[in-house]
C-alpha cells in the first residue's frame, strides 16, 4: 500500500467473491467526509447555539392550548412536549367546555386547566395569553396537527431572526396527505394572498394555528385586535410593527373531528379583510 492511502474494497451484494480494490489518498478520502456532512453539521450546530444561548438566558415559556373534546388529540400533544429541551415552561389548557376526558387528561399530564369564560377559539388564545407568564408564548392546537417538538426549532429561528413573532409554516413545510381538505386549501391561499396584497407582507400561512409571540407583542395585541380569532392577531401584530418570520413545520391530519366549520370561518375572514382595507382607504 502507498503511503497515506487507503484501501477502499466495493463487492456487490450477490455477488462477493468480485470485488474491486481502489487506494485514494486518505487527505482526499477526508476532504470529501467533510465536504459531503459540513453543511448539515453547520445547521445542526447553528441550531444548538441558537438553543444554548436561548437556556442560558433562562426564558420562562408558556405553552397555550385551546381544546374543545380532545381526549385523544390533547394526550398525544401534551406527552410530545419536549419539556427537558425547553427549561422553564407552564403548559396551560384553554378549554371551552369539553364533555369527554379532555379535561381529566390534560391535568393527568401535568397542564393547569383553563376554562375559559367566553365561546370561541380565538377567545381561548386571548384567555389562554393573558394568564401566561413567559416571556415567550407557545400557541398550538390540542388536536395533534401540529407537533410539538418542533418549538426548539422554531424558538431557535425567533431568537436568531430578533423576531416578535413566528409562525409555524405548513407551506413552507410539509403537509401530510389528508391532513388539510381541498376546499380548504383553496380559501386559504385566496385570502392569504389578499392579506399579503393589503398588508404588503410576505407570509406563507396566515391560517397557522402554531405560533411563537413575545410577551411585549401578545400584550399589545391583547390590547388592540379588533376581533378574538387567529388572524385578525396579524393584522394587530403587523399594525404593532411587530417582525413576524416563519419556520417550516409538517402539518399531520387531526386526531378527532373538526370544531370549526370552514364556511363560517371563510366568512369571517372575508369580513375582517372587507374592513380592514376599508379602514386602510380611509
Ligand atoms: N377552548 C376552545 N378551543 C376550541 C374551540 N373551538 C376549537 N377549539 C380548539 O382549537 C383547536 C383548533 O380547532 P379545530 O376544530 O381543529 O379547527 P380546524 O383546525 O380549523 O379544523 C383544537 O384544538 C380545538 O379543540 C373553542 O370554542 N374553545
Ligand atoms: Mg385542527
């Protein structure tokens, strides 16, 4: 063998007794290792640091979540907090009356129980964000689309971004088949494509159900948003000059069914763009 070489042997699988024998420098064998991992070696250690100066700052985080009959969905979610990762946390449920286990589930699990005093899901959140003392607020559904172990990421991309908020993105993601139907699809690319338009902002998924806010911007918002629903949150956000970011996200399809109905929802938002660009011709 030729100095600093290596031997590198291939043999096909049926086949062992032919094989072939190569040397190549080990300085080339090397290079090329590093070459092939450094880029992926470079996002996982960026993501680290993002984490380790994010524990060294101790941050408090609140997880919020809104159920209504989760029973199912609110166990898987609470059991895929990655709570060691995350230091410091209070995990509150918001619940608007549940009649199955959801409740007796959430406080098995260790989460402090909300309920909340007014319908709605957007009037959870409200609730849930008032109550919560992070300085950092976790917003995900109790319905097992949206995986918890995803919020390290997502802080890691906020804190690195000196973002006031960050939103889970399934476009810029992954969506699991099944997980979001047609129709819905459809009315959610229309009129996130209508609020870019009215709000000249560049936002993948306005309908995202996972979010990350800074305490100052949940306050202000809490102080200003003209309807409790998830999306009149970023025109309150962007109005506050809050710098809203994405992380992508893998959307999977819900344990349990559905407690919105799309219609009403539709109209809803069609409602609060009608007004709010009126109000921005003013
Ligand atoms: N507290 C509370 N949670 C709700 C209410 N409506 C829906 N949810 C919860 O909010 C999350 C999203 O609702 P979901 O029915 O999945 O709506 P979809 O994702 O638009 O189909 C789920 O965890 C629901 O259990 C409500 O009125 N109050
Ligand atoms: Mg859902």
């Amino acid at each position: 063998m030729v100095r600093n070489c290596r031997d590198l042997k291939f043999t096909l699988a049926p086949w062992p007794e032919l094989s072939l024998k190569v040397q190549i420098p080990s300085s080339l064998l090397i290079l090329s290792i590093v070459c092939f991992h450094l880029p992926q070696f470079l996002i996982e250690l960026f993501n680290l640091l993002s984490l380790i100066c994010l524990s060294e700052t101790r941050p408090h985080i609140s997880i919020v979540i809104p159920t209504l009959n989760e029973e199912t969905g609110i166990r898987e979610v609470l059991q895929s907090i990655p709570y060691r990762e995350l230091g410091q946390l209070e995990v509150l449920v918001v619940d608007g009356g549940s009649t199955d286990g959801t409740i007796e589930v959430a406080k098995a699990l260790g989460a402090t129980v909300i309920s909340q005093s007014q319908k709605g899901y957007g009037q959870a959140i409200l609730e849930g964000a008032k109550y919560a003392k992070g300085d950092f607020v976790v917003i995900i559904d109790g319905d097992g689309v949206y995986d918890p172990r995803e919020i390290p990421k997502m802080l890691g991309i906020m804190t690195s971004q000196k973002a006031d908020m960050v939103i889970g993105s399934r476009y810029l993601g992954v969506i699991e088949p099944g997980a979001v139907p047609l129709i819905r699809q459809i009315g959610y690319r229309l009129m996130t494509l209508a609020i870019n338009f009215l709000l000249n902002i560049k936002i993948t998924d306005l309908f995202s159900g996972f979010r990350i806010f800074r305490k100052d911007l949940i306050r202000k918002i809490q102080n200003t948003v003209t309807e409790p629903a998830q999306y009149s949150m970023i025109f309150s956000a962007h109005k506050q000059n809050g710098k809203i970011v994405e992380a992508p996200i893998t959307f999977y399809p819900r344990l349990g069914k559905s407690k919105m109905s799309t219609v009403d929802s539709g109209f809803r938002i069609l409602r609060l763009i009608l007004k709010e660009s009126l109000v921005g011709i003013k």
